[in-house]
C-alpha cells in the first residue's frame, strides 16, 4: 500500500506542508485505496471524487490540514450539495443544502472530503447492515461485522482509506466501531462539539461527533478543530485547560484508576477475552504509576438504566421521522422502516410527555449518582468497550428481533452509560482475540475532562503503540 496512506492525518498534513508531497496527492492515494479495496468493504456509499479534487486548488496554503483526505459518516454531519441517506430507504434523492458547522470547521481547515459513509438505519443499532445500502464488513475479518453506528467510517480508516472519518456516539457509536476495528475512538463531552445549524441537540443530548482516528494526536487534534459552542446552541462543555493537543506527551501525574471486567448489571456473561483485554491494560497503568483497583460505580448496576434510555432514544427517533417527512416532502409510514425501527418507532408513539420527562428526571438521577464515583478520589474507569467479543455479519439480524434487541443491549452495555452521563471516554485498541481480531478498552474521565483521558491514552500508546495490521489488506 502507498506509504502515505499509512501516515495519521497530522502525518499526511505535514507531508504537505514541508513540500514532500503535492496537496492533491493524498486524497489521490485515497481514492487509489478506496477503488481497490471497498468493493468487499462496503464502507463509502457516496462517491465525490471529482468534485473533491476540484476544490484542493482553492485550499488556503496556511490552512493546518491541508489536501488531507476525510469522509463523513452518513448522518449527522450534512454537507453540502451531497446525499444525506442516515442509512434509510425513507431519504432517498435527499441532498443536503448546506454544511453543518463541524463540516464547515473541517474545510476551512483543509480537508478533503471524499465521500460518506456507511450507517445502520438512522444510526439506531451497534452493527453497520442497512437494507438501504447492505452490510459494512471489517477490514480484519470481512465475515465479520465492524460494529455501528459509524461502521462505514471504522472501517474505512482501519483498512487505510482515509486517516480519519467523522463519526457521532448515542450509545456507543464511536467506541464500538474503533472496538471492532482496531481504532481509537473518543467520545467528546456533551456539549463539547455543535451539532447546528439544524440540529440544537441528537437524542436529548445522548448522542455527540466525534471522529474515528489511529492515533491520539489525531483524535485530540480533530476534537480541537470541532470543538467549540456556536451561535444559538443549547449548552456547551466545561471548558478545557488548553488544546488537547498539548495534553498529547504531558505527564498525568499519578491517578487512582477503578476497573472491572464483569458487568455489575449481572445479564452481561462475562467472556475470556474482554477480561483479558481489561486486566493487561489495568497491569500496564498499573506499570506506569497509578494505583488500580478493581472498583466501578455501584449505579453502573442498576436494572432500570435501559428501560430510561431506550425511552428517550425512541421518542427521538420517531421525532424524527417528522424531519424526514419535511425533507423528502411527504410523510414517512411505519411500514417504510426496517423491522427493528418499526417496532421502536410504534413503542415509543404510545410513550407519553409526561413519561419522557419522567424518563429524564430518572436518567437526571441516575447522572449524579454515577458522578458520586469521580467525586469519592476516582480518576479514571477501566471497562471493556463492550459486552460481547466480536461478532459476525448477521448476528444481530433483525429476523430475531427479541434476540438482537438482547444481544444490541449486551454489547453497548458498557458504553450507552455514559451517553447518559454526559461523560467522555474513549475506547483505546489494546488487545486481540486468538483469531486475531480488535478488542478495545475503555476509559471513562469525569465531566469536561478529555484532557485527561488524552494523556493517559497518549501514554498507554507510547508504552505500547497500536498495530494496524488491517491496513495491509
């Protein structure tokens, strides 16, 4: 494969900059990879090539980012004059009319955008196999599947496409792809990042962008560029003690770091491989300096905690099929959905208002009794990103749904918790199964603190550095 395509983006950014390559010839590498690999990957469901090299030439030279190569996940991050189709038969020949102003922030920087990516129907489920646009499968096994909601842009950055690819997480849908795909995957503070013009808040204030990345520095210095409160915005973050990306390389002291292997709720098996990956992480802090004990917050146990989410996640969802019906211009029928948002969209019609405010006075709750933890002298939480070891393409089908509705709770139970919370965190790829196959950790930081979680997983990563094995293929 082209060495340039190994570079992280900052690599490929200062490839540029120092003249040792044209600003077009990275997103040319780019689309070379993309053409010759995606065919069995089926990450990129919209193509701009030509339209995406025509504006390399208007690029400012001093702009950080220049001629490096980025695609967009397929929901949320509009850009405009291209398709937006949130992974649903229901927005086809929808295109966008302008940028988001994350979308904004990226060209203005520099990059160049290729194309999008790849979704599960309205990003509701944790593997990537839309009836719109077929399965998405993992650059390290395509059997099997690269996780969801942003499986289109894991595996597009695991397999070399691209050094980087937007990304959004409302229970999951960041950590679970870099899980199942090799990657780093960091989930901003509520608040941390706009969603607007169009959209105030996603899911109730669940879901957050973010990028999908194989480096720290990159993911740090993506979450600088987007990060920022914009006119009109509900809320924003607590703000940060500088750029993250001069937390990368900066000593985090000494920290007093909880773990846990098994999921205190009690429904979530426990599995050799997750508790593998987890305890040869918390052996390697525990090598760096920091004092690690096995301990979690005791309202991560609670029973009621998906019964509240899933709730607010509905209701959104159904919300939202009003936006779809003003877009395409005419009503969007249950009946249109696939099997697993039909019958979440009908369940969530017949919750009431005075249920969904309940259903946040709860999570509200739940909030402050998880923030007790950090407040006892926690720093940091260790988990597995998720509940379950990789799994192939099919096995969350929506022709079982009961079982794939268990499975999908299982497998972001470790994540979706802090969807709730508002908290960041980051799943960091540490291990892989004996098949050889990505498993992450996760590291969970109290309220605003990515500066926190960056430095540790900049050391975890200079301690150990990640392979990208996938990139070869």
């Amino acid at each position: 494969m082209d060495e340039l395509l190994t570079l992280d983006a900052i690599g490929q950014a200062e490839a540029v900059r120092t003249g040792r390559v044209s600003a077009r010839e990275p997103a040319e590498a780019a689309i070379a990879r993309i053409e010759a690999v995606d065919g069995e990957l089926n990450a990129v469901v919209h193509r701009r090539f030509e339209r995406a090299l025509a504006e390399i030439d208007a690029i400012p030279p001093d702009a950080p980012f220049r001629g490096v190569p980025i695609l967009l996940k397929d929901i949320g991050w509009a850009s405009e004059g291209d398709p937006y189709g949130a992974g649903s038969r229901t927005l086809d020949g929808v295109v966008s009319e302008r940028d988001s102003y994350s979308v904004a922030k990226l060209r203005r920087a520099g990059f160049v955008i290729l194309g999008r990516t790849s979704t599960p129907e309205f990003a509701t489920t944790i593997t990537t196999e839309s009836a719109a646009f077929g399965p998405t499968r993992n650059p390290y096994d395509p059997a099997y599947s690269t996780g969801g909601s942003s499986g289109g842009s894991a595996a597009a950055v695991a397999a070399g496409m691209v050094p980087v690819a937007s990304a959004s997480d409302g229970g999951g849908s960041i950590r679970i792809p870099a899980s199942m795909c090799g990657l780093v995957g960091l989930k901003p503070a509520r608040g941390r990042s706009s969603h607007g013009p169009d959209v105030a808040e996603s899911w109730g204030g669940l879901s957050v962008q973010g990028m999908l990345t194989r480096s720290v520095r990159d993911s740090a210095a993506l979450l600088d560029l987007i990060a920022g409160m914009m006119p009109g915005d509900r809320y924003a973050a607590p703000a940060l003690p500088r750029l993250l990306s001069q937390e990368v390389g900066a000593h985090p002291g000494r920290l007093r770091v909880g773990f846990v292997t098994v999921h205190p709720r009690g429904d979530v098996p426990e599995d050799a491989e997750l508790t593998a990956a987890v305890t040869g992480t918390a052996a390697l802090l525990e090598a760096l300096g920091h004092d690690v004990v096995q301990d979690c917050p005791a309202a991560l146990g609670e029973h009621d905690f998906g019964m509240y989410f899933g709730a607010l996640i509905g209701v959104n969802v159904a919300a939202e099929l009003e936006v779809v019906a003003a877009l395409r211009g005419r009503p969007v029928d249950v009946e249109e959905l696939e099997p697993r948002n039909r019958l979440m969209v009908t369940a969530a019609r017949a919750v009431s208002a005075t249920d969904y405010l309940a259903a946040q006075r709860w999570l509200d709750g739940y909030r402050r009794r998880m923030a007790e933890w950090w407040e006892s002298g926690f720093d940091l939480l260790l988990t597995p990103t998720m509940g379950v070891t990789p799994y192939p393409v099919g096995w969350l089908s929506d022709d079982d749904l009961h079982t794939s509705l268990d499975r999908s709770g299982q497998g972001a139970a470790f994540t979706s918790p802090f969807n709730a919370t508002g908290q960041p965190a980051i799943s960091l790829p540490t291990h892989r199964t004996a098949a050889g196959l990505p498993v992450g950790v996760q590291l969970v930081a109290a309220a605003g603190r990515e500066d926190l979680l960056v430095r540790v997983a900049a050391q975890i990563e200079e301690a150990r550095p990640f392979q990208h094995s996938a990139m070869a293929v």
